[in-house]
C-alpha cells in the first residue's frame, strides 16, 4: 500500500466506520497517547527499565501502526499530502546532512 493509498484508505474507514474524524485537537492527543505507548513497549523491551507481566505480550507493530493511523487522520484533516511531505523531508535532509552524518565519528 503506498502512502496515497494509505490516506485514501483511513479516510474511508473513517467516514464508513468511524462515522466521523475527531477534531485536530483530539487526535493530537490520542496521537501523543499512541507515541506513549509505542515509547513505553521500547523503553521495556529494549531499554533498561523491566517488563511489566501486563507489557509482555503487546505487540510492537500494532502499536507503531496505531500512532500511523492517527497520523494519517491528521494528515487528512490538515491537507496534508503525506507522499509530497515525505518526499520533500528527505530531499531537505539529503541536502543538509549528505557529509554531516559521513563526517560523525561517533558514528564510525
């Protein structure tokens, strides 16, 4: 599925489905709140603090797909063209970072 299929997609589901998008401010929110999620599953899965019996069986994908799906919402919301934003995003980075990240030898 591309990114315009993408977009197309959720917002049928939203307006079949869903009935309706939330507002901005809403999704905003519930965005934040599936970040949370996804951050919580990493910082216990792969980071220093224990997992919790109740974090063991979350699934990490589901979860990064949730925060895509809110995103996407908002996308649709705004006007956003998420294919030309993204493009656009990686032309901006190739051209300030192209030696930036090959010259880090924190990176080497």
């Amino acid at each position: 599925m591309t990114i315009e299929e993408a977009q197309k997609t959720v917002d049928e589901w939203v307006r079949t489905i869903g009935v309706r998008y939330f507002n901005e401010l809403t999704n905003m929110a519930i965005l934040a709140e599936e970040v949370g999620e996804v951050a919580r599953i990493i910082a216990r899965r792969y980071g220093e603090q224990s997992e919790k019996e109740s974090d063991r069986n979350k699934d990490l994908g589901e979860e990064m797909a949730d925060v895509l799906f809110v995103l996407i919402c908002l996308a649709n919301q705004t006007g956003v063209d998420l294919t030309e934003a993204l493009k656009n995003n990686l032309e901006k980075k190739t051209q300030r970072d192209k030696e930036r990240h090959k010259n880090n030898k924190k990176l080497a």
